[in-house]
C-alpha cells in the first residue's frame, strides 16, 4: 500500500476555465491522471502536508537527495541490460539480482534490491518502480507497464534504453556546445576581479598624489574595486543570495514562463529550443506509440519530458482536443511560434497513414541531426559576440584609467 500525499493544485478544464483545490494522491503524476479523469488539466501542484516541526525536513531531505541522484546513463544501462536478460531466460527477480551486483551506485543498488523484493513478493514491476518516481520517470514507468501487460517488455526495455541514449546524446552535445563560451566567462569574469583587487587600488594611489578630478566612469571603478577589496565577504553573500533567488524564480511557475519565453524569442537561442523540444517530444511520442501506449496517455507523458513550460503546456491541451477527436497535427499547427511547419506536416503524414510511431521517430532523428550541425557551429556563433563584449569591457576599463593621465599631461 502507497503513502498517499496530500497537494494543493490548480487546473484548467478544456474551454479555459480555472480551478483549484485540495486531492490526495501517491505523486504528481497520479494527481494528473485522476484530474484528468474529471475531464481537468493540472497545471500546477505543491504539497500541502504540515510539517509538525519548525524546521521542513523534506525540503533538507530533497536538498540532500542531490547527491543520491541517479545518473541518466545508468539508467540508460539498467534498461539495455534488464531487457539483454529478459530475452536470455532469466526470471525478472534473478536479473534483477544479478543487475544489484553489476551495478555500482550504491544508491541505485539499493533501489535495485528493493525492486527485486517487491517482484519477489508478487508486485508488477511497473508499480514497483512507480514506488521511486525520483528516479524513474512516467515514460519508463508505462512503457515497462505497457511491456508487462502486451507481454513485450524485452522490445519495450530496449526501446526504453534507445530513448535514453538519444537524449544522453542530446544533452551531451548542447553541453559541450555551452562549454567554451562558460569558460571564456569565468575567465574574463576572474580576470576583471583580479584587476579590480590588485590593480586598480595602485592607480588610485597615484591619482590620489596627482590631485587630478576623475570622471564619472573611473570614480565608479574605484568605488567598486575598494567595495570588492574591503567587503569581499559582503559581495560574495550578494551573489550567492541572486543565485538562490534566481533558482527560487526558475522554480516557480510564473519565472519558468518568463524565461521559457525569453529564450523562445531570442536570436540565437529560440531556434535551438524549437528544436531540441521538437526532436525530445518526437522521440518520446514515437516510443510510446510503438510500445502500445494510447496516444492520449503518450502526449501526456511526452509532455513531462519536455524542458520548455509552452511545449509542455500545448501538449497538455492537445491531449484534451485529441480525446474530443481533433487530428494532432491540425492542434499542433495552431501553436505555429512552437511548431516548426515540418513538425505538424509530417504528423499529419503519419495520421493519415497509420504510421505515426515510424515517422515521429524519423522526425526526431531529423531534428537530433540539425541539433547536432547547430552545435557544432554554437561556439563560432557565440564566439564574436563574446569578442565585443570583453573588448568594450576592455575599453570601458582602459579609458577610465587613462583618461585622467592624459588630464594631467595637458596640464603641465
């Protein structure tokens, strides 16, 4: 028997309106699936348990659930091996144990052993893993669910494994596309420190001797270098506070919006959002489909996998407007700021065909393809625009130091 939780939630029903309320329920996603059965979309939800102390100890619980996170390849791993075995004979609780001893996260063993007792005991294994959420997602929960039920969790473990190399491919790829401009940042921005602490209190000795009046940029060097120099720890508590403060934004729901739409309608940044959204939301779609997932159920899941608020938000509505009998791909074509033409076309395709799983998954790998060409060429891109920014940080600093020697010059 699952604990259940206790969430304050918001939601929206098919024509618009907005409604809120208090529902117990064993995670967020069962939360989803009951509202939805009430013909509801959630939107948002919190957990609305008291804590009977001062202090919130799930909050220090989840803080501290960091460093027990399992890793996306290990689960890329577990999925590839478990299904390697399934198709070898073994019974699912042996593989299990044989993946307990194979595995070397010491988190993740534990999270093995316990789903190897709960399969001994006679529990489905899509509802022991339903039991660690954190870890494993609604995806792998229902298509493990799906596999057990067709009798096809062998393909439905391998397709799970394939998925999770796609987007460890993905994320990788963006990761070392953002790695140089982070470096180049960092260098500058400890570059600028050092100056700031080391040099500029030599100049203002000198100017300080000279008597010389010092314009507005250089007074407001000096007052910053002698803030870094005499309040270091007060600068440092400044950032760390906009650090969580930016964190606490993102988390919200409002801030998320904000920023999703920030970088949907920069230059640089929108396109590869498009993108990377349309190429997860098709992988995600294509191997639910071909695992025997509705399509209803698919979009809801493929909507959780998504990182954009807007992408997900769509996929949520579309869900409703398929329900009622909409094509896909005539709702899609709608939101066209999110949609590329490409996205709803072959959709359509697929509809009229019955071959939906088969060309999502084609249009996922044309996306990964034009993901990939894009970062490749992120860094030449970014490369300029970093250029202006350090040399007019440069020139702001070069000018303010020696506008007022020249001062002193035409003075003498």
């Amino acid at each position: 028997m699952q604990n259940l939780s206790s969430f304050t939630y918001t939601a929206i029903s098919p024509k618009g309106e907005k409604s809120s309320g208090t529902k117990e329920a064993v995670s967020v996603s069962e939360l989803a699936k009951s509202l939805r059965e009430e013909g509801l979309i959630l939107t948002s939800s919190q957990s609305s348990q008291k804590e009977k102390s001062g202090l919130n100890f799930k909050k220090i619980l989840d803080a501290l659930q960091f460093f027990n996170r399992v890793p996306l390849v290990e689960k890329m791993l577990f999925a590839r091996h478990l299904a390697v075995m399934v198709k070898a004979g073994f019974s699912l609780n042996k593989a299990l144990q044989v993946l307990v001893m194979q595995t070397k996260n010491r988190h993740f063993q534990k999270i093995i052993s316990s789903l190897e007792q709960d399969v001994r005991r006679g529990t489905s294994f899509g509802d022991a893993l339903a039991k660690f959420p954190e870890v494993f997602s609604d995806l792998f929960i229902n298509m493990v669910r799906v596999g057990e039920t067709a009798g096809n969790l062998e393909e439905n473990l391998k397709l799970l494994a394939v998925q999770m190399q796609k987007d460890h491919d993905l994320r990788s790829k963006i990761k070392s596309a953002m790695m140089y401009p982070a470096v180049i940042f960092v260098a500058m921005l400890g570059i600028g420190i050092s100056m700031m602490i080391f040099v500029v209190p030599k100049l203002v000795s000198v100017f300080e001797e000279l008597k010389v009046d010092l314009p507005p940029t250089t007074r407001l060097i000096i007052a910053l270098s002698q803030f870094l120099t005499n309040y270091w720890f007060v600068a440092i508590f400044i950032l760390l506070v906009l650090f969580f403060l930016a964190r606490i934004a993102l988390r919200s729901k409002r801030g998320k919006e904000i920023f999703d739409r920030a970088i949907l309608s920069s230059p640089i940044f929108g396109n590869i959002s498009k993108k990377i959204n349309s190429a997860r939301m098709a992988r995600t779609l294509s191997s639910l489909i071909e695992s025997g997932v509705p399509i209803i159920r698919a979009l809801e899941i493929s909507s959780g996998t998504l990182s954009n608020n807007l992408f997900r938000s769509s996929l949520l509505a579309a869900s409703y407007e398929v329900q009622k009998g909409k094509p896909l791909s005539e709702i899609l074509a709608s939101s066209k700021s999110l949609y590329p033409p490409l996205v709803t076309q072959m959709i359509q395709v697929g509809e009229e065909t019955g071959t939906l799983a088969e060309i999502t998954g084609r249009l996922a790998e044309f996306y990964e393809e034009e993901v990939t060409n894009i970062t490749k060429s992120l860094s030449t891109i970014i490369e300029p625009i970093l250029m202006v920014i350090i040399g007019a940080a440069v020139g702001l600093f070069a000018i303010s130091m020696i506008q007022p020697m020249y001062s002193v010059m035409n003075n003498v």
